[in-house]
C-alpha cells in the first residue's frame, strides 16, 4: 500500500492510517517530554513535592493536573501540527468550529453529564448501596474548600478537552475518511470509526487502578456515547461538555473513584459503598457496573431528542469522511447540517 494518495480535490497526503499512527506517535514524544519537564520544575519550586515517598508523588493531585496539562498540550499541538503537514486542513475541521451553536451544544453537554452522574447516584441511595459520610473534605484539611475544588475541576476540564480532541476529533474523522470505500459507504465508514474509536478509549483504560475487561467494555460503550454527539452534529462541543461534568460530578460531587482513580483534591460528597459490585462497579467506580450501560442508553436518546430539537432531524454528519477542500473551493457558504443522513 502506497504511503501518499491524492484525494478527489487534488491534495496529495499521506493515506488516514499513517496519519494515525504519525499524529499519536508525536503526542506520545511530545506528552512525554513536556510532562517531564514540567513535574521536574514543579518538583524543583515546590520543597513540598519532595517530601514524602515517590509513589505518593506519583499520584499526588499536583502532579494529576500537570499530566492533564502536559496531554492537552500534547495534543493540541500534535493534532494541530498533523493538521496542517498530514491532513492538509484547519484544526476547526475536527470538531472545533465554534460559534454561538457550539456554545450551546457544550452547555447541553455538561448538564447532561451532570445530569447522567446524578441519576447513577440517586440508584444507588436509594437501594441502599452507597451511604454519605461526610460533606465538603478536602485531601489537606487546611486547605481552604473552594480553591481544593479547583484541582479535581481543572483536572477534569483537560482531560474532556485533550481525549475528545484526540479521540473523537482526530482520530473518528480519519478513520471514516479511511474507511469511505463504495463497498462500505460514508454511513458504514462513520459507524464503523465511532465503534472502533470507542473500542480504543476502552483499551486505554485497561491500565487504570482496579481495571477489568467489563470496565473497559464498559468505557467503550461510554465512548460510544461520547461519541453520538460528534457524529451527528461534526463537533466536539456536547462531547467535551459531557465528558467534563460526568468525571466531575462521579469523583468531585458524589465522591466515586473514576476510572479507578480516587477523588483528588476536594468532595462535596464523602461515600462509602456497600452494594454489589457488579451494579455499583466497586473500586474502579460506577463506570465499572452494570448502572453504566443504562446511563449510556439514556444519554444516547436524550443526544438524539436534542439534535432532533435544534436542527428538526436525526442523521449522521456525512462531512466527516470527506477530504479536505481545495484553496479554490469556497467552505464558507455550506450549510453545516448539509449531508448527515442516517
């Protein structure tokens, strides 16, 4: 298989697979040498940071939020640079063309977030699964409430940004675009992408403290989910908005562990668990239980109920397995809803 190929409008780039593998091995070298470098200065300004073991500094919530800041830099820099050298279009084409539209889509994804980690913890009130112990802990008791908040919430607002990017963005776009063969057709190359992006996300959390192939299933069903808002709308917003207060909400609000992590910084919620493990997901949280599945089923149709309202139709965004245009051709004037079908 040749390594470049022209596409109908006449760019010649690389084909979507070495793309792929090109843009994730630049955010792999570039995450590690910006994380390092930034835990190296944090370590050599903070006499705090050196204090205690290593395997506490490791997973302190300083050095939680500087990875998450050393990701979204990676990230954006690698997608941006494989965006305009590989992919040969703006950065906007993954998901980011924001206007007064995509605002309102991200306010419809963070309070569905909200909303989704909220009905999991009433379930689990009510059943008698999970009990409150406390109210508004903070990790160093000394340390003024609101400003604790702030680490988990940064924290939290990173990862939604740099995993949507990398995973929704970049890569579903590129896969559909590979995938757009006659024998598959745009609607196969958009499922086909959204499953096999979700079955990626899954997999990268198989690493996660107290992590199981139901768990990771389980996160690629919430990839899917994730993901509904990006292929029928071709942005990012309800994906980043969702993926931002779900995390939040599940660690910082209720106090349930996320993806295995426990929470950091600050709760308004201290818990403790009691329930089956296989509803409540134990230790990796609920998106290890069998609760997670039913939220994803919810908040896939309430996606659905809310593209239906704003643009009076249901269909997956055709765009996005279509290379990108020539400088003579003219973007500006499309409509953005023109060519989803479903």
């Amino acid at each position: 298989m040749e390594m470049f190929q022209e596409s109908g409008s006449g760019v010649r780039r690389p084909r979507a697979l070495w793309r792929l593998v090109i843009q994730f091995a630049g955010f792999v070298i570039l995450l590690t040498l910006v994380a390092n470098v930034l835990v190296a200065a944090w370590v050599s300004f903070s006499p705090a940071a050196v204090s205690g073991p290593g395997q506490e500094l490791a997973g302190s919530a300083e050095v939680l939020v500087i990875n998450g800041f050393a990701s979204l830099v990676a990230v954006f820099v690698s997608v941006g640079l494989a965006a305009r050298f590989l992919d040969r279009r703006p950065l906007a084409d993954f998901g980011l063309r924001i206007d007064a539209g995509w605002w309102l889509d991200l306010f419809l994804g963070l309070f569905l977030g909200a909303l989704l980690m909220t009905a999991i913890f009433v379930v689990q009130l009510a059943f008698g699964w999970v009990s409150v112990t406390g109210t508004f802990e903070t990790a160093a008791p000394d340390a003024p409430f609101f400003l604790a908040v702030l680490v988990p919430l940064t924290a939290f607002v990173f990862v939604g940004i740099y995993e949507e990017l990398l995973s929704r963005g970049y890569q579903l776009r590129n896969i559909a675009e590979g995938l757009n063969y006659p024998s598959v057709g745009p609607r196969g190359a958009i499922v086909i992408a959204w499953v096999l992006t979700s079955v990626f996300f899954g997999f990268l959390h198989l690493g996660n403290p107290n992590a199981t192939l139901l768990t990771s299933f389980n996160i690629a069903l919430a990839g899917l989910l994730l993901g509904a808002g990006y292929v029928l709308t071709g942005e990012l917003a309800i994906p980043i908005g969702l993926h931002i207060t779900w995390n939040f909400f599940q660690g910082t609000v209720f106090g349930f562990p996320v993806s295995g992590i426990e929470p950091i910084g600050a709760s308004f919620i201290s818990i403790e668990q009691s329930g089956p493990e296989i509803w409540t997901g134990g230790a990796f949280g609920p998106e290890g239980g069998l609760l997670d599945p039913i939220a994803v089923l919810a908040g896939s149709l309430l996606i659905v109920l809310w593209v239906r309202l704003r643009h009076g139709r249901v269909r997956l965004h055709l765009p996005l397995v279509e290379p990108p245009k020539t400088r003579s051709e003219s973007p500006g004037a499309e409509d953005p809803l023109s060519g989803r079908d479903a």
